[in-house]
C-alpha cells in the first residue's frame, strides 16, 4: 500500500438501520446509517413489505391499472370487430346488402347494452 493516500480504518464503527437495530463493524467512515439490514429484509424475514420511496409504488400501480383497463378495451374492440366480421359473412354467403346487416345488428346491439348495465 503506498503512505498517506488512503482514508484511516476505524475498528468498531456503529451501524444502524431504520428499523432500529444496529451492530459493530468496521470502516474508513465513522458512522454508517443504512436503510434496509438483515432483520428486516423480506427475504431475511419473509414478509413481505412495500417501501415507498417518493411514490414509486403508487406509480406502478397506475401504470398496471392502466396497461389492464388497456387489454380489456383491446378484447372488447377485438370482440365486436370478430361479431362484424361474422354478420359481413353471413350476409355476403346469403346475398344481403352488407351495409345494411352490419347497421341491423349494430341496431340490435344497442338495444341489448341497456339491459346488460341493468342486470350487472
């Protein structure tokens, strides 16, 4: 080790965590303060506990909700394009005017969404 270019080691150096506990080690600092240690480290513990730091939790929460309420507008669009599609070949394998069944069963459809809400 070359002289005089490193930090002094201190031999019993106290260490605590935010949870309360805290032991003796030994560092170039004089003190050390620590967020997370053994005792309460979920996978020490095997709780498990959510630590927020500046809101992190509540953003990925709303990230998840709004990628879920996403794929359930995309299976709803995908469920009518599919209904669509199915009353267009109907229609072309009976010779009926396409426009006119697609408007027929949007019509149907309407009137069958109040009754849904009301039943739910």
């Amino acid at each position: 080790m070359k002289a005089e270019i490193h930090p002094p080691y201190v031999q019993n150096v106290p260490v605590r965590c935010s949870c309360g506990n805290s032991w003796l080690t030994g560092s170039t600092k004089a003190e050390i303060r620590t967020d997370i240690c053994s005792k309460c480290h979920p996978f020490y513990t095997g709780e498990q506990r959510i630590i927020d730091t500046a809101g992190q939790v509540e953003r990925f929460m709303k990230r998840l909700e709004q990628k879920q309420n996403m794929e359930t507008m995309t299976r709803q669009t995908q469920s009518v394009r599919e209904a669509e599609e199915s009353v267009i070949r109907r229609a072309r394998a009976r010779g009926d005017n396409v426009e006119e069944a697609l408007a027929a069963a949007r019509q149907k459809q309407e009137m069958a969404e109040p009754e849904a809400e009301v039943s739910a």
